[in-house]
C-alpha cells in the first residue's frame, strides 16, 4: 500500500488501515465489476481515500460497506 504509519489515540492502526482499504477496494470490485487493479485506482484517487487516511476523524473504524457507499456518493 504506502509506508505511512496511522496512529489514533497514541496506538499504531497501521495494519486496521490497511484491511480496511483492502476491504473497500473488494467491496468495489463487485459493486462495480470491475478488476483488482481498476478498483483501488479508482480508489486511490478519490476524496473518500483522503478523508480515511485522517484517522482522527474515526472514518476508518466503519464498515468497508459504508466507506464505499461514501465513495459511490463522490462519484
């Protein structure tokens, strides 16, 4: 993914991170039917992947489903 460390509340949620976009990302895939590679591109470069990366905000901790909802709306 990236080497960006994310800590919250003074604990490293580096890994939670991580799964959770992986998660989204396959939530994607099969919303959209799209490919793996197509997917977290889209991903990546949408307001919803910055907004989950400020982790003081707690956006992290949903769901996958309510990420990509958030993501869909963007689009």
């Amino acid at each position: 993914m990236n080497d960006a460390v994310y800590i919250f509340n003074g604990k490293d949620i580096t890994m939670s991170v991580c799964i959770q976009i992986r998660a989204v990302v396959d939530v994607l895939q099969e919303r959209l039917n799209i490919d793996f590679a197509e997917a977290i591109d889209r991903f990546y470069n949408s307001r919803t992947y910055e907004v989950l990366h400020q982790v003081e905000n707690g956006f992290w901790a949903e769901s996958a489903e309510y990420i990509a909802d958030r993501f869909m709306e963007e689009q």
